[in-house]
C-alpha cells in the first residue's frame, strides 16, 4: 500500500481514515494539524504532528487527503486543499469500500465518498468535493468544488451544487434544481426550486432564511 498523509486530525478525519483502511489501496502514516496542541497524539492510531508537510516530501511521500470538515469551514478546506497541491503532493478520491459509485461517474482530485453513500451514472464530483455518510447522488448531478453533500442528503437526477455549497443532513433536492456557488441547505429541507448564489434555504418546501 502506497502511504498518504492527512491535513487535520479532527473527526472528519477518523472518517476518512475509516473509509482509507476499507478500501487497502493506501496506509495512512500520519496527520498533520495545525493545532500545536495536538502534536504527539493520534486518531484511530495514526500520529499527529505539526506543520511537517515539506518532510514527508522528502521522506517519498507522495499522496495526501484533506481531512477538514464542517459545516461553515469551507475555506479552510479549500485554502488545505491548495496548500497540499502547492507542496507537491497528489490528492487522490478517498471512496469507502461501502460506498456504491459507479464506473460512469467522474470523481474529481481529493472528491471523498463515505461510507454507504451512492453515486451513480453521469455524476461529477469536483475537486474536492464531500459525498458523506449514505448520502446519494443522482444520476448526471454535478457537485462542485469544495461542496459537501452532508449524511443522507438526496440529490435527485440532473442536479446541480455550486462550488463550496452545503446541502444539510437528511436533506432531499429534487430532480432538475440548481444550487449557487457558496448556498447553503438546512438539514431536512427540500428543495424544489433553484437557489441562488450565497442564498440560504431551509424548511419543507425550503424557502429563504431571514438575512
């Protein structure tokens, strides 16, 4: 198994390590965080440390995941996402051996597939891009850059989620609807019409939050 490291070590990243030891195809052999703090600790048996990207480098290591979750963080996902691409280091899909994707899907550098989630033909899933725990993902859906589609949220067929949207737990956007850039879907929500970019939605049908 090729190694990999993984930059943050909080609990999206126990997921990640979760869906990186199903799948065999890599060994991670450390977490880097930017919390001096949690230097010489570990998560499910893998050492943290300290701001040690151009080492491992040196040491041979070539691949690298983003383990940055959150709902309201994308930024700082994104700004990891640059910095390990920056520092040398290929950012490979992370998909969970449960995890149902289909060979006529297209997953993007870094796209991270959790554990039970589905992803079927035509879907594209941009760089980046989080499909988590038993979430699914219609047929011809596009997932943006740096989108997250939270646990058990539905995206019917020909979907659409703008980069660094957030489409909450447990929430269902219908076939055909479009999602802005940066948008953002309260958990159990449904969606039935476009929302707009940085617009947030919410309720049963989603209508927009109070600014």
């Amino acid at each position: 198994m090729a190694p990999i490291i993984g930059y943050g070590a909080g609990g999206h990243a126990r997921s990640l390590l979760e869906a990186i030891r199903s799948a065999g195809a890599f060994e991670a052999v450390a977490l880097i965080d930017d919390d001096p703090e949690r230097a010489g600790t570990d998560v499910l048996g893998v050492p943290v440390v300290h701001d040690a990207l151009p080492g491992f480098r040196e040491r041979g290591v070539e691949h690298a995941f983003v383990g940055v979750g959150g709902v309201a963080d994308r930024a700082t996902r994104t700004r990891v996402f640059e910095r390990l691409l920056e520092a040398g280091f290929s950012l490979p899909p992370v998909v969970h051996a449960t995890a149902a994707v289909s060979p006529w899907a297209e997953l993007g550098r870094g796209a991270q597939v959790l554990a039970l989630a589905v992803v079927n033909a035509g879907a594209v899933l941009r760089d980046g891009a989080i499909v988590n725990t038993g979430a699914i993902v219609e047929h011809d859906c596009v997932v943006g850059a740096a989108a997250h589609v939270a646990p058990r949220a539905t995206l019917g067929g020909d979907v659409t989620v703008g980069d660094g949207a957030h489409v909450g737990m447990g929430a269902v956007v219908v076939e055909g609807v479009s999602l802005g850039a940066g948008a953002f879907v309260a958990a159990g929500a449904v969606v039935t019409r476009d929302v707009d970019e940085g617009a947030r939605v919410a309720g049963v049908p989603a209508r927009p939050l109070p600014a």
